[in-house]
C-alpha cells in the first residue's frame, strides 16, 4: 500500500507474513522516489496511487 500526497511524497508500507510472524516495514517516499531499494510490488503500488489521484 502507498500512501502519497499531491507531491508524491509519503510512505509505502508492506506487509511479510510467515507462520509465526509479521513484520510491518515503511519506507519513505520523496517526490515519487526512495533512498531504499523498492520491491515489483511496491513500485506498482507507488504507480496506483499516484494513477489515483
């Protein structure tokens, strides 16, 4: 899930789900871009969101 502003700035957040846990991460989003490596998923929802608006 992305959450963006009208600047696509904001956080993308993911979710991991094992049998015994999950682990919630957010990374920071800055005009669209991250300092952290983004995952397939994570790009497409940055895409979404900004396609939602």
């Amino acid at each position: 899930m992305a959450i963006l502003d009208d600047r696509d700035t904001g956080v993308v957040i993911t979710g991991l789900h094992t049998r015994d846990r999950t682990r919630v991460y957010m990374k920071d989003i800055r005009v669209g871009k991250s300092n952290f490596e983004l995952s397939a998923e994570e790009k497409k929802a940055i895409l979404s969101a900004q396609k939602s608006k």
